[in-house]
C-alpha cells in the first residue's frame, strides 16, 4: 500500500469518504424517495446502529498513540481510545444521516480531495525518452509568457489636466508624476505579473497600444498611468533543459490526473446523471 493511501486510510475522517461514496451512489439509485426515506437510507448505508470494533480498528488506535507518545498505550488507555473513536462513530455517522457532507462546501471540497489523493496513485520513474515525448507532446505548456516594456508617468489620483498631461508627453516634453513602487521603466514585465499588479484591463489597453506612443491616463488598480510602450516581446519556447525538472513535475501531475480521470469514469457507470433545468 502507497504512503498516501495509508495516511488516507488512518486519519479520523477518511472512512467517511468510502461511506460518503456508498450514500452517494444510493441516492443516485433511489432518487424518487422523500427526506425521511433518504436519512434512514443514509444510516443503513453506514452500517445502521451497528459499530464493529475490530482488531485492525483497535491496531490502528494503537499504533497512531505509539506514533504520538513514543510508546505503547497500557490497557486503560487503549480502552480510553476504543470509547473515543466509537463516540466518533457515532458522531460521524449522525452526520451522515443529516446529508451535512452535502450541504458544506468545505467538508464536500475535502472529501473529494481525499478520494483524488486515494486515486492518484504515485507514478515509476519517469525515463528521459518519455519525458521528451511528453515535451513533445505539450510544447505549447512551455512557452515563455508575453512581456512588455514600457515608460510610464504616474499619478495616484485622476490629474485634472489629464489631456494637456497626454500633449505635452506626446509633444516630447518631461512630465514629472508620482513616485510609483516599481519605478518610471519597466522592462521586460511578463503578462501574469502586470495582470497582478496593475489589472487585466490595464494589461489588455497596453498589449493593444501602438508602440512608441503615449496614450493615457489608463487606470488601473493602483491608480492612473500615462504609459509609452517601448517594446512588446513574443512569447519563446523554453529549451527542454530548461524546463527539464517542470517537465518531472508535470509529467507526475498527468499520471494521476489520469488515474483519477480514469477511476472517475468507471465509477460514474454506476450513476444515472439527470439534467434538471426550471428554465422550461
């Protein structure tokens, strides 16, 4: 058994992810019933009023004591856990019967999350003539990002002289501005970091501007700009041994986006998927 799916299988709420999975798949077939029908379903599918306590459940509590307290837990203790994770049970499964893993967001979002990890699996050693047919395959994912490089003349508020500002800069005269944190010239400023720090709109208005003009006062998140873009720079594909260690990284997300992928459709087959729309 993988790590991951061994720290899956012995954290307190990782049951809860299989039971969930048997409920979902219930509800799916049964459908038509009403509320009532649905949380007696529910409690049925997580083994009704019953709570078996069996030696690997009881190992477990030991073993992950053992791990926390440098030593074995005594008789008293392991009954004190044995009583602890049935009250948990007993909690977990109440919160099974009142569908809350379908109304919370978070707990929903970290249930799916824990199947996706249980799933994924961990990829062999990747050897380097399947690494370059994956470079190969995905170029297009390694490619440098536009930049650009311009002059700008800032102002924190909108000026009142917005237009005599633009004639004179665009006649070649000096307009001194505000002081701005990433200075009068920017250079070489890739897309993702001009989106972030000044907007996409402010972005978009200077990738569309002629270059060598000045145009403005643009405004963005921080204020307003009178920009001159100087030059803009296409995007270039990185060389393989540039990005070889990305491409590592990469080539391991795909392999368990595809196991996940994978097990996801199987296990849909046992789901009838209905479109419900109150559009008419």
């Amino acid at each position: 058994m993988s790590s991951g799916a061994k720290n899956f299988l012995t954290e307190p709420l990782s049951i809860f992810v299989l039971v969930a999975v048997v409920i979902f798949g219930y509800n799916a077939w049964a459908g038509g019933s009403d509320a009532s029908d649905a949380q007696t379903s529910g409690m049925a599918a997580a083994g009704g009023d019953v709570v078996v306590i069996d030696d690997a459940t009881v190992s477990m509590l030991q073993d992950n004591f053992a791990w926390l307290e440098g030593r074995e837990p005594t008789e008293q203790e392991t009954q004190t856990l044995i009583s602890q994770w049935v009250d948990e049970e007993v909690l977990f499964r109440e919160a099974l019967a009142q569908r809350m893993h379908l109304s919370d967001g978070k707990m929903r979002a970290h249930l799916i999350e824990k199947v996706r990890m249980l799933w994924a699996g961990s990829p062999e050693p990747v050897d380097e003539a399947q690494l370059l047919d994956f470079y190969m395959e995905n170029m297009d994912s390694y490619y440098t990002e536009p930049t650009l490089s311009f002059s700008q003349v800032y102002f924190e508020e909108m000026p009142a002289d917005a237009a005599a500002i633009l004639a004179q800069l665009q006649a070649g005269e000096s307009v001194e501005g505000q002081s701005f944190w990433l200075g009068k010239n920017l250079n070489s400023y890739s897309e993702s970091i001009l989106r972030s720090s000044f907007g996409g709109e402010f972005y978009e208005t200077l990738k569309a501007a002629p270059v060598g003009q000045w145009l403005g006062p643009v405004e963005s998140a921080r204020g307003f700009h009178f920009a001159q873009v100087s030059r803009k720079g296409e995007p270039e594909l990185m060389p393989y041994q540039a990005v070889r260690e990305r491409l590592s990284q990469d080539w391991s997300a795909h392999y368990r986006r595809q196991n996940v992928s994978a097990r996801t459709e199987t296990v849909k087959e046992r789901f009838t998927i209905v479109m419900e729309s109150n559009g008419g």
